[in-house]
C-alpha cells in the first residue's frame, strides 16, 4: 500500500494525473494554478508551459484526439484565453480524454478578478468537478479523466486557492491505469466543426449531459454527512470543510460533480430539512440551479459572493447575522523588490509624467505608493491595445505621454497581435511599447517562457528573440537597452520616441534578481571536460 | 501507516513579510507533525503576497482537521517574524495562547541572518511533544546540504532560549 502523504491540492492532481495515465500536461502559470505541471514534471510526467492558456488547451486537444489522456492548467482568468477550445471541444468531444484543471481565486490572493469558473461549466456544457481537500484532489483527479474517457467529453476539476495551496493527508490509491497508446482514427464529421456538423454534434453534447446527470444521480461523487434532520446544508469544494466546522450537528450534502448537478438527489435531501442552506464559495452558482429546479433554498446575502468564506463568515449565514463583518487587516501590500530592474524603468516613466497602460506581472506592483507609475491594467496583453486607443483619440499633449509597458512572458502570451495592431493601425503620433525583459515568468515564481531559451524543466530550447519579432512585424525603432546600467540612454530613448510620430519599442533587458542566479547557471556554456551541461 | 492522534485540533500561525522563509519554516513544521501521525492541513498564499507584503501560514493538527484557516482567536501559538506584523495577528490568538516573537531573538546569536525562521521552529518546539531528532530530521531534508548544520543549529538556538514565548 502506499504512503501516505502530506501533498497540497496542486501536486495532489499531479500526482492523480500520472497514476491516471496523463500523457501530456501542458498549461501556463498562474497563481493559484502553477505547482500542478512543475510538480507533474517532478514525478516524471511529460509537462510543458504554452506560450499562453489557448494554444496549451489546443495541444492538450490534439493530444486527446490522439487517443490518449491530456490535462490544462490554468488560473480562472485563463480559462478566458481558452474559452474558444472550451466551447467548441466540448462539441467535437475527444478520443482519449482531456481535463481542464482550473484554480479560481475567490478574495484575489493574486489575480484580476475573482469570476467563478463554474459559470463556464454551463455555458460551455462541460462537467465540473470540485474537491475540497488535497485527497479529494487526488481522488477527483482520478475521477474527472475516468468521467472524461467515458463520455469522451472535456470535464472542468474545479480548484480554489485554499484547495490548491493547503497542503493535507493523501493516501494515494495503488491501482495505476495503463495509457492506451495513441492512435489517429479520422473522425471529419466529429471534429471538423461546420456548421453541419456541429449542429449534429451539439444534440449529441446534450444526451451526453443528460446521461452524466442520470449517472451523478447515483453513482456520483456525492455524500450525505449525517447529522440533526432539522439543519440540512448543501455545500461543495472547501466551503464544505468551513460549513462542517461552523455547523458540526448539521445534516451536510456535499457535492463534487456541481455540473450537471443531480436535482433529484438535492430535492430529496431538502424535503425534510426544516432549515436549509447553501454554502458555496463566489457566485450562488448552486442556488440559482436549486432554485431553479424547485429546490427551496435562500440566498445569502450578497456580501458573501465576495472574498473567500471562512468558518466565521459560514456560521454568520447560518444563524442569519447582519451585523457588520469585522474588517480585516490589511497588512503590509507587496511591492517590487529592492533593486528590482522594473523599478528603474517605471522612476523614468514617472518623471515624464507617462501615462502608463500596463500589464500583468511583477511590474503591476509599480501601480502602487511610491512609484504609482501604471494607470492601467486589465488583462494579459491589454496594454498594447489599450495604449493605443488612448493615442487614437487623446489629444496630443496627453497622447504623446502614452506609453504601453508589458512584461517578458506577458508580451509572448497576448502581446504579439497588439503590435500587429499596432502595425497595421498606428496612431497619429505614433506609439511606444516597452518590454521589461527579466527573462523570467516572475510573479508566480519565475517559470520559462518562449524567450528564455529553456522549457519547464529548464532544458534548452530555440529561443524566441523579442526585439527581432517586433522589428520582422515592422516597428520602426526597436532598441535593447539594459533598465540599470543604461538607465541615462534608456531616458534619452524614451523621450526622443515620445517626441516623433513614429513607432518605437524599447526592450529593457536585465534578468530579475530572483531568478539571476539560475539564469546564468542555465546559460553557463556545456562543460566540454564532460560533456554535460554545467546548468543546475 | 502510523496510528492517527486523537488529540483536539491544535493551531499554530508563522506571519512575517514575503522573504523571510515563512513557507520553508511552515514546510518543516507540518512534516514533523505529520510524522508524528496527527492528521494535518497547512494553508498559505503564494503569488504577489511573496512580494515583500504580508505572508502568514496557518498549520493546523489533531484528529481530523476541516477548515485549512484558523479561525479567529483559536490560534495556541503565534510565531512572528516581523514585529511590525504583531497587531495584525493579535485577535487570532486564543486567550491563553502563546506569542513568540522574533525580537526575543538575538540576531548575532543565530548562525545566519536568514535562519531565524528555524530558530523560531525551536523555540515552539519546548511546547510541543515531538522528539527532537524529528525536528532535525525535517530540517535536514527541507534543506540543500550546505545548509543542514547551520539550519539544525540555529534551531537549537531557538530550542534553548530561556524564555521561549510568552503566554497571553
């Protein structure tokens, strides 16, 4: 028997991923999702970082087609990117199977927002598997290929940031599965979506749906916790964990497949219950669909859609309490470290009183006391967009002022179709776009990217030079210049750039100081002596 | 596979700043704890907070743990690493529960600078029932071999403070 382990919940799918028979794992970091594929890497699994969510959804697609089993991971904001494989795979079906492994961060730990993916499960048609703790991570893991291979559908396994990062007991189940090997079976009519053929496929998704219904009826992954019949809680993910804590004497339904949900079961559950609540975590995602079905459950009040639940917050909505939450401490806000090359390049930025359309990385914390040198950020790759709507229609003075400013991996994820618009629809006065390069994924613990010249095991790769792509696109001024020992040309540069009507980008290129040290050991040359690689 | 503890729930928080090994020190405690066969759930945020902001990781054990957080005012033992960071985390106290502050620490006592996470793990270790060769296990095995010795000893330098934390 194996041992068990004090796993978190990311490396808890990692290791149900390998045991599963996953032949690829391909995703891109994102805080709370990055440790599955560097952990899934670690135990031997083929995994690799995609320049963004998309193109890793649509590898891990090919690979399921193939016949094999495949999963995505990603952040919640990143099922957006890849909400166009979503849709439509969901309609082609796959072969072999294909999980996308989605950590939302209800509270925004680290993230843009805090959009409840399950939202995507129903508009998408694709189960949804939520664990609550790190052995459900493992076991739902399991579970979500094995509901994936049955029904040749793409299932959605649902994290939280509180699943993902808590680290608990998992005892792993022996029985690892053999992969079958991959095989191409032409399928035109089932993968090649026209509208013919999709139509047809689309009434073949919804009888899939109603038999993944039936099936999480009765052989779902749903329990009832018993307790006092009056009190009858329905609840799923890590909510459950706060709701038995909260409430130890009540009747729980815990749910782990929240889409397609088994009404009957739920129904049956609240018939009689004299006091019924739904403990979820974000959207009432569940209430709406019990209520819709009949089920008489209340909403909670709408601050509780807001920042992640907590025992104290859960028993607040058992026992009806209005009262004022106690605000909690803010604590000290991050910043970027001290001399961190960003910095240099956002000190210049704020001396010309730039307005700053930003991006999302490490840099975004520039936005914040002392330097407040970023006046936007939206989402992965809007800076360049968004920098060049201000110069449309600003008038000039302000215009001029515009200044786009996008990170390494960032600007390889989502940047290269702004300078094709940049390009192809350039403002009257021009434009300028830089890229801070600290040759590293940095906030969420400096991963590769196309640019660094290393994949996620930090092997070598082809190297992606981005002041080449940007000149081959047709920038007019594309200049390299080192943030802290060319701080006085990088100055210079930039206000001669703001000054002509022309299109200038200027790469800032100096590695990030946390990840200096591992750069230069991976970009030491291979030791000749013995032939290996002096990297480490 | 060891015998579970039945022992009631016991909650410890490390709070400190992005950088100062709050999540190494909170890896080590939870493997020593679920080496002794307690049933354990360590809970942390990575991401922005570990730049430089606020960083605090809860560890709960007992018999079986459900919420990963502690909730307000169950903490037994608060370990803060940065004193600025005290207030903050005061309400999670239990009443009766024990504070250890890293300004009971002699910084030039300590064989590095950066090892104050681990002698802070031995100044909680004089209130909790696990072998010290435990202890010393888990830390060896959390660091590259360059930093085992330096890191058991600074344990041991927090091990053997007079006054090792403060009952509230």
């Amino acid at each position: 028997m194996s041992h068990r382990q004090l796993l978190s919940g990311n490396e808890a799918v990692a290791l149900g991923a390998l045991h599963v028979g996953c032949a690829r794992g391909t995703g891109y970091p994102g805080t709370p999702s990055t440790e599955i594929l560097e952990r899934f890497d670690e135990l031997g699994g083929e995994a690799e970082w995609a320049p963004n969510e998309k193109v890793a959804a649509e590898v891990a697609l090919g690979v399921a087609f193939a016949g094999v089993r495949a999963m995505v991971t990603m952040k919640h904001v990143g099922l957006n990117v890849a909400a166009d494989v979503l849709f439509t795979s969901a309609y082609s079906g796959v072969q072999g199977a294909l999980v996308f492994v989605v950590a939302d961060d209800p509270g925004l730990a680290s993230s843009q927002d805090e959009q409840d993916t399950r939202r995507y499960g129903i508009a998408a048609g694709v189960p949804i598997i939520e664990p609550a703790d790190s052995q459900e991570a493992y076991d739902y893991t399991r579970l979500a290929f094995t509901v994936s291979a049955r029904w040749k559908t793409p299932v959605i396994l649902r994290l939280t940031t509180r699943v993902s990062h808590t680290a608990a007991m998992v005892q792993p189940c022996d029985a690892a599965e053999t992969p079958p090997r991959p095989h191409f079976v032409r399928d035109i009519p089932g993968r090649v979506m026209i509208p013919g053929h999709a139509r047809i496929k689309h009434r073949a998704l919804r009888s899939k749906l109603a038999e993944i219904q039936k099936w999480n009826e009765t052989e779902g992954p749903n329990r009832i916790l018993p307790g006092a019949a009056a009190v009858g809680i329905v609840t799923c993910g890590v909510a459950s964990q706060y709701a038995r804590e909260a409430a130890p004497e009540a009747t729980v339904l815990k749910l782990g497949m929240t889409y397609p949900l088994p009404f009957q079961t739920i129904l049956g559950f609240l018939k009689d219950k004299a006091k019924r609540f739904v403990i979820e975590e974000n959207d009432p995602f569940l209430v709406e669909q019990i209520r819709a079905a009949g089920g008489d459950v209340p909403w909670n009040p709408e601050a509780f859609r807001m920042g992640e639940l907590n025992v104290a917050r859960v028993k607040r909505i058992l026992t009806h309490d209005a009262s004022p939450e106690p605000v909690a401490p803010r604590g000290k806000p991050p910043c970027l470290c001290p001399g961190c090359p960003h910095a240099y390049v956002f000190e210049i930025l704020k001396k010309h009183d730039c307005i700053v359309a930003g991006d999302i990385g490490c840099y975004t914390l520039a936005a914040l006391p002392p330097l407040s040198a970023m006046d936007s950020q939206i989402c992965m790759g809007a800076s360049i967009g968004v920098g060049l709507g201000l110069r449309h229609v600003l008038p000039e003075a302000e215009a001029r002022r515009v200044v786009s400013v996008i990170g390494d991996s960032t600007f390889l994820h989502s940047g290269l179709t702004g300078v094709a618009e940049m390009v192809w629809n350039p403002p009257p006065f021009g434009h300028v776009l830089i890229v801070l390069d600290n040759q590293t994924t940095a906030m969420t613990g400096q991963q590769e990217n196309p640019a660094t010249g290393r994949r996620l095991d930090h092997t070598p790769s082809p190297r992606i030079r981005i002041e080449e792509v940007i000149a081959a696109m047709g920038v007019k001024n594309v200049l390299t210049l080192n943030p802290v020992r060319q701080a006085v040309e990088l100055d210079a540069a930039l206000v001669k750039a703001l000054q002509t009507n022309e299109l200038t980008a200027i790469v800032a290129r100096q590695p990030c100081l946390l990840a200096a040290r591992q750069i230069r050991a991976a970009e030491q040359p291979s030791c000749v002596a013995c032939g290996t690689g002096a990297g480490g | 596979m060891k015998t579970m503890k039945t022992d009631p729930t016991r909650n410890i928080r490390i709070a400190g700043l992005g950088g100062m090994g709050i999540l190494t020190s909170s890896q080590v405690l939870a493997e020593v704890l679920f080496e002794a066969g307690y049933d354990v759930k360590k809970a942390e945020v990575h991401g922005m907070a570990q730049r430089g902001g606020s960083v605090a990781s809860d560890i709960r054990f007992g018999r079986h743990i459900l919420s990963p957080m502690i909730p307000d005012g169950e903490t037994d033992f608060l370990l803060i690493l940065a004193s600025e960071e005290i207030e903050m985390h005061r309400p999670a106290l239990r009443p009766g529960g024990v504070l250890i502050d890293a300004r009971a620490f002699d910084a030039a006592a300590l064989p590095n600078r950066k090892s104050l996470n681990i002698a802070m793990l031995g100044a909680l270790s004089r209130h909790l029932d696990i072998p010290v060769d435990a202890w010393h296990r888990a830390i060896r095995a959390a660091f590259p071999e360059k930093l085992r010795d330096l890191n058991v000893q600074a344990f041991e330098t927090g091990r053997n403070l007079p006054k090792p934390g403060d009952t509230l």
